[in-house]
C-alpha cells in the first residue's frame, strides 16, 4: 500500500483502477477523459459493470486493495 503523502499523477490512478477492473473480468470498462472541460470535478471517470452484485463487490475490493 502507498504511503498517504505520496502524490499519483491522475493517469496513474486511472490506469491501477482499470488493472483493478480487470483483475475481476470487469466488462465493458469505459474510461472518460475530462481534463479539458474547464471546472471538472475529476479527470478520469471510469465505468464497467459485472455479471452479478457478488462480482462487483468484487471489482470494488480489488481497485481499493490496487490504489
């Protein structure tokens, strides 16, 4: 696990919650770049979806244990 004061760069971040993602055969992963709209709240937003609730908590514990 990382050190809280160390800084990753949001494509870092997006790229370990994708390996994450996949990890647990996550589907239909979609990553949205905001970084030029003005004002966004984030850079990233990733989006994928699983077979049942099961596999998302799965895909859920596996991107928290990645980052």
């Amino acid at each position: 696990m990382r050190n809280k004061t160390e800084e990753v760069s949001a494509e870092k971040l997006a790229e370990t919650i994708i390996f994450g993602i996949l990890e647990k055969k996550g589907l239909e992963i979609t990553k949205i770049d905001f970084s030029e709209m003005p004002n966004a709240i984030s850079k990233y937003f990733i989006v994928c979806h699983g077979n049942s609730s099961s596999q998302v908590d799965a895909i859920a514990d596996s991107i928290a244990e990645q980052a």
